[in-house]
C-alpha cells in the first residue's frame, strides 16, 4: 500500500453533529479522523449524486431563459 498522505484540513462541524462524533469516536476508541474518514467511505456515492452548484444555477439560468423567451 502507498505511503499514507498526511496532509492537515480544517473541518468545521456544528457543535451538536462534533459531541456526536467525539461520542462515537470515544465508543469505538478511534480518532475523530477515523470516524469522519469511514462516514466518507461509506456515504461516498450517494453524496455523488447531489447535484453540484454549476448544475443548479445553469438548471435555473436555462429556466430564466426559456421565460425571456417566452416558452
């Protein structure tokens, strides 16, 4: 397996969804990156189907040009 980057991020979770994790990361006597890495894992692909913000506003772009038009 290849080496493990190790980069540092800043997350900024709200306090009530932070007392969960460090909760369950306490339960299973892991990190707090642990418990976040592994929601990533396991939430990965449905996360994926969220449409991203370009393709919300050119959805709503197309529908302020189809009123202009008056389709």
């Amino acid at each position: 397996m290849p080496g493990t980057d190790k980069r540092k991020q800043s997350l900024y979770f709200p306090e009530d969804m932070l007392t969960e994790i460090q909760n369950e990361a306490n339960r299973q006597d892991r990190s707090l990156s642990w418990i976040v890495q592994q929601a990533w894992k396991i939430a990965r692909t449905e996360i994926t189907r969220f449409p991203s913000v370009n393709d919300v506003l050119s959805g709503v772009a197309r529908e302020d040009e189809r009123e202009e038009k008056g389709q």
